[in-house]
C-alpha cells in the first residue's frame, strides 16, 4: 500500500509547477497525498515515541515535499530526523537524514572514530 501512496504522490508532484503558494488547490492536494502517506507509516511505526511530520509552508509550499519521523514532542525546525523526500520532478523519493536548515547544528559523526578490523 504504501508504494502505491507513493507512486501517487510522485505522479501528482511531476504535473504540478514551481513554486506553489501553500494555501493554493496544487498545495491542498498535496497535503492530503502526503497526510496519506503520513498515515500509511503511522500504522506501520506505531511506537509512541516517534511523531510524524509533513510539509507544510507559510508563503509558498515547499519545492522539495517530505515525511519526516521524528522523535516525540521534537520539530522538524530543531534537530536531525528521518525524512523521505520527494524528488522535484516526481521521479521518485530518497529516504535519508534530515536537518532543518535554519537552526544548522554541528553533529560528530559517529563513523569517524570506528576502526575495521580485518
């Protein structure tokens, strides 16, 4: 199910332009496919110490639309977290970390330091 949530929400991100202003019918539509979405990995993750997060914009809606997972009571302006993103183009989407880039903080990476042991 969640793969089919998905291609719709590629299909629909490829026929709209950029930008959007956030309280047009383009964003609308978007919202409801990724509360979609959202809802599709709440039932997955049902652990309550994560939330999860959409795209959402002030003036105009977000270029690059994404889900994030985040730990509870956390925002998505303040910290690392699980995002999916959606490619631009609708070609796809790319799960990886994100960090907000307002509030850039420095993170150690914990790979640094690891040695491999042969």
């Amino acid at each position: 199910m969640i793969y089919s949530i998905l291609n719709e929400v590629c299909k629909y991100r490829a026929s709209i332009p950029d930008p959007i202003v956030s309280s047009s019918d383009f964003a609308k539509n978007a919202k409801i496919l990724l509360n979609k979405l959202k809802n599709e990995l709440e039932s997955i993750v049902s652990d309550s110490q994560f939330s999860i997060k959409i795209s959402s914009g002030v003036g105009n809606f977000p270029i690059v639309w994404h889900v994030c997972l985040l730990p509870k009571g956390q925002k998505v302006s303040n910290g690392i977290y699980v995002a999916i993103c959606i490619d631009k183009n609708g070609r796809g989407a790319v799960i990886g970390c994100g960090e907000s880039k307002t509030t850039l903080k420095v993170y150690q990476l914990l790979l640094e330091k690891t040695k491999i042991v042969n």
